[in-house]
C-alpha cells in the first residue's frame, strides 16, 4: 500500500506539470477537410465590397475590396464545420491563434465570430439565430497572435437583433456551427489583404477540472482502500500460511507414501509382487497373530522349472513366475502371505490355520495351477510341503518341516501335496493326500 502511495504521488505531480507544461490539444481549422472554407462579402447584405480567396504556399489568401456603403462593411472568411444543428465543443479549448499577415489601408483589425447553435433560441437553417460571440483585436505585424477564448463576448448587436432575454445572453462555444474571420469594424476603405496560414484551437486533452476531479477520485479511492487493502492482505498472509501448512501436510504425506513405497520396495520381490525373506520377517514383526497356532507353512515349488528356462528361456521362466504367483494370490486369503523363497519356491504363511485347511488350500491351488493360462502354452505343476506350527515351536522350525515335506513331495512323483507330522522329524513319517480336498 506504502508503494501504491508513492507511484499515486509521483502519477499525481507528473500530471500536473505534463497538464501545465504539454499535454496540448490542437485543432487546425484550415487543415481539417471535413471544415468547408468559404470567402465572402457584404453584399449580401446591400453592400458593394468584393473579395476573392486564393489558396497556395501553406496560406488563404482573402483579397478584398472594402467598400463603406453601408454602416458595417466587411470581408471575411467563414469556416463552416456544419450545415446541421450538431456542431463542434470549443468549450474544451483555452485559446485560438492565427498566423496571419495584413496589408491594407488604415487601421488593422480583425473580428472573429463564433457561431454556436442553441435549441432554445436558434432555428435550423437560420444562420441569424444562431448566438454569436465575437472579438476584435489588432494585427500589428507578421506573425501568430494568440487570443484567449474567455475574452469572447456574445454579440451586443446580435442581443438587441434577436430580443434575447438577459439570462439567455451568456457566451457559450459548446456547439460551434461556424467560424467567421472578419476585417474589422471601422477599416478603411480600399484593398485589404489579409494572409491566412493557420486558425489553431488550443487546449488540453483533459481540462483542469477533469483532471481535478479524476486526481481527487483517485486520492478519496486509496483512503477508502486502505483498510479494506490491509485487510486483504492480512487475510492473504493468513491464506499463505494455510496453504504452506497444508503443502507441508502433502509432502510429509508424500515422503510418508515414499518411505512406505521403499519399504515395500525393500519386503517385495520385484518379478512376482510376493514378499521376500526380508517382508516375511517384517510382516511377522509387526503382526504377532501370524505365529500365533493354529498357523501352517505352505511350501510350493514349481515342477520342472530347470527344464522350462533351458527349453523356451529365461524370459518364459520369468513369466510362469509371474503368472504362478498370481494364481497364488487369487486363491489365498487377504490375510494368508505369500513369500517368495528363492527361484522357483514360494512359501505361505497361514495363521488361524490347522494342517487339514492348508491341505484343502494346497489341492485348490493344484486345481488352479493345472487350469492356468501359461506362456508358450506350457502346462505347469507344483509340489507342495505343509506344516502345522504345534505350541511354542520355533517358525524357524515350522518352515523346515514344511521344507522337509516339499523334498518328500517332490520324491513322490510331483504335482502332490505332502502334510509332515507335527511330531515328525525331517525326512520321516510324511503322509501324501490326494486330490479334491476344499479350502475355504
């Protein structure tokens, strides 16, 4: 706000020395092509004066023959700006200067008529209706002469010519019809010559009291805006906080959601989506209710592998991967996590599960396996291993059981599922169950 005072100031000294010093308005009568430009004399009115106009060199050059016949003889040039009742505002300039040259017998003088059309007293097509405002000033030499426009006066002949009440008589320029420039009252008979270079119209592009008024405007507004600015921008700061609040808020959320992402990341196999060895120790760590018994190990391996990757290659193998893992997660529960151990083994940790559920989960996944779609068209089988934890045995131990199952699945021909004991030791007393059991 203390800056927006400051350019008002400088804006407001700038514009009262640019409206003293320039910002002129300037209007060439004798250049305007819409002005008509006539000569003429006084025997329109019964006198005997002639005059001729001849324009060239930059000038109008009126030539006339004044003769005194008559009480008021002249010769004058009439800038005719229109024909109708809308005329031009002169009350918008300060001044008129004419470049002019005079030569003639006596005294030199000219006369200048402004004729301005009013409603209330002029008549269309009456040019004597129409109020005119004169003066007379000398032409002492060859050069410009300024007249300032408040010395006009409304014609005293032309008062007593149209009985004009005195609250009419005002001089008034708003609505200017024509512009006349006469040889003066009392020259002198004989040749007068009188050169005409310019007719100029000054005044400002924005009057004195427009500029007042739109200066004071603008002053009054800035007071009246300074409490409503400073609120505004109280309330702004007070936004901006917010909003820097909340942008912190977004990225803690973000880093938050990155940290968590790296974590996942960092517990996730990036082939299968499974968790790896370092998930399943942090899954267990953070979820005391996965060991809790009854919970059963899922060991699970992928029949043949070896020979899937020399026959069709490496990127194949990838994808039975992909593919068997997924087939994993669509049959197991949310809760049920699925680990990939290392190549082609997978382990699930079952918690609130005995060993007859996971046996039921094992023959649903051997059911799914064989109804799969795989790459290269390839038919794919597993062997499955599954131990149930018994009360404060180690997962440690669990896992191994579950391992020793798998070896003796694998031995007994693949594509079965082998349940150990729960009082078995590895390698002795595995059972193989056959297919169709259910998981729920």
């Amino acid at each position: 706000m203390y800056r927006a005072i400051a350019i008002l100031m400088v804006i407001t000294i700038g514009l009262l020395v640019w409206h003293h010093f320039g910002m002129e308005r300037v209007v060439d009568l004798t250049q305007r092509r819409d002005v008509r430009i006539e000569a003429m004399d006084d025997r329109w009115m019964g006198g005997r004066s002639s005059v001729s106009l001849e324009r060239g060199n930059g000038a109008l050059t009126m030539r006339c023959q004044l003769v005194r016949s008559i009480e008021w003889p002249a010769c004058k040039y009439q800038f005719l700006i229109s024909e109708t009742a809308a005329g031009m505002d002169l009350s918008e300039f300060d001044a008129v200067t004419f470049d002019v040259k005079y030569e003639g017998p006596g005294r030199h003088a000219l006369r200048v008529m402004l004729l301005n059309y009013e409603p209330a007293i002029s008549k269309p097509g009456e040019v004597m209706t129409r109020k005119v405002n004169e003066v007379e000033f000398p032409v002492t030499g060859d050069g410009e002469i300024r007249v300032p426009l408040n010395v006009f006066h409304t014609a005293t002949w032309w008062i007593d010519y149209m009985k004009v009440p005195l609250d009419e008589t005002d001089m008034r320029i708003d609505n200017v019809t024509s512009v006349e420039v006469l040889t003066g009252a009392t020259s002198a008979a004989g040749e007068h010559v009188v050169e005409l270079r310019s007719l100029r119209l000054h005044g400002k592009w924005v009057t004195s009291g427009e500029l007042y008024v739109g200066l004071m405007a603008a002053w009054i507004m800035c007071a009246v805006s300074w409490p409503v600015l400073t609120s505004l921008h109280l309330r702004r700061e007070l936004g901006e906080s917010s909003r820097r609040l909340t942008l912190l808020g977004e990225i803690n959320a973000a880093l938050q959601l990155e940290a968590r992402e790296l974590v996942e990341q960092a517990n996730t196999d990036p082939l299968t989506g499974a968790l790896n060895r370092q998930g399943l120790r942090a899954a267990l760590m953070s979820t005391s209710s996965l060991l809790a018994p009854p919970m059963a190990v899922v060991f699970a391996d992928i029949d043949h592998f070896k020979r899937i990757n020399d026959r069709h290659g490496h990127d194949v193998g990838d994808g039975v991967l992909r593919e068997f893992a997924a087939v994993i997660h669509g049959e197991i529960r949310a809760n049920d996590k699925l680990v990939r151990w290392g190549g082609e083994e997978f382990l699930i940790v079952c918690p609130a599960t005995g060993a007859d559920q996971a046996r039921q989960l094992a023959e649903k996944l051997r059911a799914a396996l064989r109804v799969g779609a795989w790459p290269a068209g390839l038919r794919v089988t597993a062997s499955f291993g599954i131990a149930a934890r018994t009360p404060d045995e180690d997962i440690g131990a669990v896992i191994k059981r579950a391992d020793g199952a798998l070896y003796a699945a694998k031995a007994a021909g693949r594509d079965c599922v082998v349940v150990a004991e729960a009082t078995a030791l590895p390698g002795t007393n595995w059972s193989a169950e056959p297919a169709g059991a259910h998981y729920d």
